[in-house]
C-alpha cells in the first residue's frame, strides 16, 4: 500500500509541474497548427523530453491507481484507473506521430491524440467525483472542494468530448485540474 501510495501521490504533484512547462511551451507556440508542428520540431529535444517525463509520471499514477483498484476493491478506482490507461496512450502517439510529420499526418495524430486525452479525462474525472462523493477520508471541506472541482472539469471535458466546446476553450479549466491534482495527492497520502 505505501508504494502505492507514493505513486499516485507522487505522480499527482509531479503532473502539475509538467503542466507548467507545457504552457510555458505552448505559450512561445504558434496559434497555427501548421506552424506549430513546425516549431515543436524544431524543439524538439525539448517536447519529447517532455512528453516522456510526463508518460512515465501518468505512468507512476496508474500503477497506485491499479493497486487502488485491485486492493481497495471500489470501482471508483476501476474507472478512475480505467481514465488513466485511455491518457497513456496519447503519449505515445504525441511521442512518435509529430517528430518529422508531414502536416496531414501531424493533424491527424493531433485529433487522434486531442480525442483520446479528452476521453481518458472524462474517465479519470468522473471516477474522482464518484471518490470524493463517497469518501470518509477527508474533512468535509476538502471532500467539497473535491466534489465541485471534480464535477466541474468532468462536466467541461464531456461537452469536449461530444463537441459543444473546443478544446481550447476546455483548457480554461486547467488551473482547477491543477487543484485536484495536488488534492488528490493529499488524499494518497490519507488512505491507509
């Protein structure tokens, strides 16, 4: 259990520091997408650094999500796990679909991997509001905070997903992904 415990909350602090550098790079990045593939390879020692180190940290949460999963027996982990299995597989296709691609092939890795980012999000998220609904670990204040953040990003990422908002618009609600990572890093480190 403490291993796992490490993992996710680990991973969870670990996650907000790889969201930073990414805006910090996306914010140099053109608006273009066109463009922007260009200029990623041109950076590229420093994006697929990046997207490495940020596959191995969801990769370290998955694992204390599984052993949630499988040791706790509650199926708010099953689906929180289930979340963070659809997000790895963005990693890959971001790793080895932009280096070098031609413009079509960037776009459709973009949409491929913009998709399943969004839906792996919608798992993720859905099984931590399901968590702290239920949760008698926290003090209710935090349960609270944890209950609206969680429903909030879940509600934004399914319009995502079905359409009603870009993902631009979507990333709005990154600073409250933020909180709830580091929450959620609190909470693994509560459960015994």
């Amino acid at each position: 259990m403490k291993f796992a415990k490490i993992c996710w909350s680990l991973g969870s602090i670990l996650v907000n520091v790889t969201i930073a550098i990414y805006i910090a790079l996306q914010s140099k990045s053109p608006k273009v997408f066109a463009d922007r593939l260009v200029y990623i390879n041109e950076n590229w020692a420093i994006y697929g650094t990046h997207w490495k180190a940020e596959f191995f940290i969801m990769t370290v949460m998955t694992i204390g999500a599984l052993y949630f999963a499988i040791h706790l027996r509650k199926m708010e982990w099953v689906i929180i796990t289930i979340g963070q299995f659809i997000i790895l597989i963005t990693y890959p296709l971001m790793i080895g679909g932009y280096e070098n691609a031609s413009l079509e092939v960037g776009l459709a890795v973009n949409q491929i991997a913009t998709s399943t980012f969004v839906l792996g999000n919608v798992f993720f998220l859905g099984g931590m509001v399901y968590l702290y609904v239920g949760d008698t670990i926290l003090n209710p204040t935090l349960r609270y905070v944890g209950i609206a953040i969680a429903s909030i990003a879940f509600i934004v990422f399914i319009i995502t997903y079905i359409g009603l908002i870009t993902w631009q618009q979507a990333i709005l609600v990154g600073p409250l992904v933020n909180v709830l990572y580091l929450l959620n890093a609190y909470y693994g480190y509560k459960l015994e």
